[in-house]
C-alpha cells in the first residue's frame, strides 16, 4: 500500500517491511514496523520515530509522538508502474 498527498510524496509499504519514499523528487529507503499500535519509520535520518494513525474516509493522518507536525494522505493500491 502508499500513502500520498497525491502531489508532494508518496510513502510505499511493501510487505515485507521496506519503505519507500518519494518527496519533492527525492528517493528514500527504510523500514517500518508496527510497535506498540503506532507505525515507526526507521530511514536512519532526523525524521525516524513514530506515528499515531488516524483514519477519516479515505483520509489518513500520522501524527508524530515527539516533535513535528502531523502529514495528512490518502491510502490506496501500489500500481504496477511504481
């Protein structure tokens, strides 16, 4: 599954645990898991840590435990061209 804003970035869940990021053309690669109900991203960067989710409609929100602000997207299908 992605998470997108549809124009800025796209975050690509696959399976097996690797994270994809596309954002303002930027590539990035981690990882993501699943710890104690919240989704923590692992890039190795200032960004790691992890997020309170949230779903209103089609609408998901993540929400950072520590600082930052929250990111807003749409969850749907990985097409077969990304």
């Amino acid at each position: 599954m992605q998470l997108t804003d549809e124009v800025h970035y796209r975050f690509v869940f696959e399976r097996d645990g690797t994270l994809r990021i596309v954002s303002a053309g930027a590539k990035t690669r981690g990882r993501w898991t699943i710890e104690k109900d919240q989704l923590c991203l692992h890039l190795q960067e200032t960004d790691d840590g992890c997020y309170d989710v949230a779903q209103s409609g089609r609408t998901f929100t993540l929400t950072p435990t520590g600082s930052g602000l929250p990111a807003d997207g749409i969850l749907e299908p990985i097409s077969d061209s990304q």
